[in-house]
C-alpha cells in the first residue's frame, strides 16, 4: 500500500501459520494391511540378498500374521473411560507389561501355527512349533509375559518367536480399535503411545501433508509416532548424533549413533525408496547392526522377533 492510500477492507486468506502444516502426531496401524505389506516387500528384498532365503522364511511369517490378524475371533475392545482415563496420566492405555490380556491371541496362535503346517521350513522351526503345540494354555500364557516383560529363558526363545508373532499381531488389532483423536504422546518419546513398547525403527516421510517428518514404528503394536529428526531416541542428545551407513550403497538406510549413550537406532529414507518399510527393511539390513555394534554403538532396543544373537 503506498502512502496516504486506505487499507483495504478485505478479510485475509490463508493458513495462518504459513502454509506449514503439524505433522499427524499418531499414525494408528490398519492390521489388514501391516503384515501383508511387510510380506510383500519382504519378498522382494530378497531376491538376490546375502540371506535370501532367511527373508524368505521372514516373509512366510509375515503372510501367517496376515492370516491371523483376519481371524474371525476379534479381540475384546478396550474401555473407553480407561483410556481416557489412562492417556490423561500420559500413560499407554494398553501397556503391554500391564495389559489384562484378552484369551483371543491364542486364537490368533492357532492360525498362525496352521499356516505352516503344508510348508517346507526350516527344522529348528518345525522343533518349536511341535514344542509350542505340546503346551497348554497356561504355558503360553506364562510364554507371553516373560516375552513381554524382556524375561525369555534362552531355551524357550524358539517357541517364544512365534508367541511373539501372534502377540504383534493381537497388539496391532487392539492399536486399531483406539480413537486416534483422543491419543496423546508419552513424556517418554522413545515409547509408543498406545502399548508403551520400543520402536523397530523410523523413516523419514516424502510423501503425505508433511513430507520430511520422522515417524517411529512399534515394534508390538505397529503405531507410528512423530518424533523430532537429528535427536537420541534414547538419551534426546543431539551434540554427538552422527549417521552412519554402508559405504556404496543406496542411502536408503543409517544409523543414527549417538556418543552420548553409545547406542543407534536405525532410519529409513522414504525419498530413497517409497516402497519402504520399516519392519521388512530392518530385518534385511541386519548388516548395518554387525557394523555399527562392531564399532561399539548398542542398538536402541532388541527386535522382538530376533531373540537369539
């Protein structure tokens, strides 16, 4: 407006922030796709990788939880007021060490179980399949809460594997039935808001409403959640963060390694490749881990399905 003129009368139009947008702080999982999402690209990995056939066999796992997660026997819905009851106090409304746990998982076992009976695998499965099916109720019960309480005795950890397939994806329906709107982060960042569980890994967003946004995927439940880029997921240090990667290849996978707390945890670059998946491309860049814990860095928290070395 130039001088001496009158300023216009006109209501303003626009975003008052700019045009920059929050990014959606919870991304709530949809079980029908998780599992077979992971199994297709875990799939594609690998083809031609080191460990072709282990992703293999990983994808096959991946299919049997699809499987599970549409078992007519649908998982009891939490109480609304306990939820909201529970995310006023910043806590997970359905911690998983602390979760009354609905019997319909072991349904989801069964399923689980049933799809590897006409399939060739390998022996050491079949061995903790028949050990896992010679337990009772109680057994598995007992199974699950030492997996969920990090208390597994090394010669269960092979039945325990699929207790914790069928856990992932009994969580992951629960995850499903919460009212996003109502959620709230932890004080804990590091920790899921729906179950309280560690995360597996995180990628970086190129696409939606906020492309460049970090998410952090469950590793029980499959929720994602918004956490600030170039911080320790561990420690929230940011003086010592590096990124590290294998030389040559893609860029599509680092990680992030903090000298503060002397542990990493890995992200994905969503730009690198769309197709990306956090749970199927943790498990195919196993190579990265031995790198960086051969350099002294512990990772951020075990993965659940990887409870032996």
């Amino acid at each position: 407006m130039r001088q001496g003129e009158t300023a216009p009368k006109g209501a303003w139009i626009g975003n008052a922030s700019g045009g920059v947008k929050t990014p959606e702080p919870i991304i709530l999982p949809d079980p029908g796709l998780r599992f077979a999402r992971t199994a297709e690209r875990l799939e594609q990995l690998a083809d031609g990788h080191a460990a072709e056939g282990w992703l293999a066999f990983m994808a096959e796992v991946s299919r049997a939880q699809a499987a599970a997660a549409a078992c007519p026997s649908t998982p009891r819905v939490p109480d609304q007021a306990a939820i909201a009851q529970a995310v006023a106090a910043r806590i997970p409304p359905m911690a998983a060490d602390g979760h009354r746990r609905d019997a319909v998982w072991r349904d989801g076992l069964a399923v689980l179980l049933e799809s590897f009976d006409a399939m060739m695998f390998p022996p050491s499965a079949a061995t903790a399949i028949a050990d896992l099916r010679r337990r009772d109720a109680l057994e598995k019960e007992s199974l699950a809460d030492a997996f969920l309480r990090g208390g597994v005795d090394a010669a269960d950890a092979g039945a325990v594997f699929w207790i914790a397939a069928a856990l992932q994806v009994h969580f992951t329906r629960l995850a499903a039935t919460l009212p996003a709107a109502d959620l709230r982060l932890l004080e804990r960042r590091d920790l899921c808001p729906c179950c309280g569980s560690t995360s597996s890994a995180s990628v970086v967003t190129v696409t939606g409403q906020t492309p460049g946004a970090r998410y952090l995927y469950c590793s029980l439940c499959s929720t994602a959640w918004n956490h600030t880029r170039a911080v320790c997921i561990v420690c929230g240090g940011s003086r010592t963060l590096s990124l590290r990667g294998v030389e040559g290849d893609s860029g599509l996978a680092r990680a992030e390694t903090c000298d503060e707390c002397r542990t990493y945890a890995k992200v994905f670059y969503e730009a690198k490749d769309p197709g990306v998946d956090a749970y199927a491309d943790d498990l195919a860049t196993l190579g990265l881990d031995m790198m960086v814990g051969e350099a002294g860095w512990s990772r951020h928290a075990p993965h659940p399905l990887l409870l032996v070395g």
